[in-house]
C-alpha cells in the first residue's frame, strides 16, 4: 500500500473523450489503511483503501456523486467479482 501513497497527474479516455485527473492517496491516522481521492476531469471519487488479514485481500470502498461501490482484490484472483453496496439515483 506504501507504493500508492502520493499524488499524481492521470490521463484516461470516459465516453471516447479523452481526460486528465488527479490521484492522491494518504496513510490515515493509525497508518492502517489509505485515504483516497481521484478527480477524472469533472468527475471526482473518495476512496479508502485497507488490508484485510482474514480474507488476504486489499478492500477498497468507493463514493461518487453517482453512487458507491466496495471492491475486493485478491492477489490469486485479482479484482474479485464482488462488488456490493451499490447505490445510486
């Protein structure tokens, strides 16, 4: 998780136009988890980001104006197809 501590400048294409963002990512206070934010053009997304022991995977837990998501990672499966909490207008 150390690795994505930071801020930088991202490039990406949304709907065939192409953009540029931000990425930023902070230790939160205990040094446990990552505080995270992304802005992708006009979109911007909140995210934190943990290791959980248990299920050996790294959680992440999203929310946009649009709704919100919690992804799984799992080093043998990669992105895991669980995504939950999904909430939206």
């Amino acid at each position: 998780m150390a690795r994505q501590v930071g801020m930088w400048t991202t490039h990406g294409v949304r709907n065939e136009k192409p953009f540029e963002g931000l990425y930023l990512a902070r230790w939160n206070d205990a040094e446990t988890g990552l505080i995270i934010v992304s802005r992708e053009g006009h979109h911007v997304m909140n995210g934190l980001s943990y290791w959980d022991d248990k299920a050996a995977e790294l959680i992440e837990v999203w929310a946009t104006p649009s709704g919100s998501a919690v992804l799984h990672f799992n080093r043998r499966l990669g992105l895991v197809g669980r995504v939950a909490g999904v909430v939206g207008p």
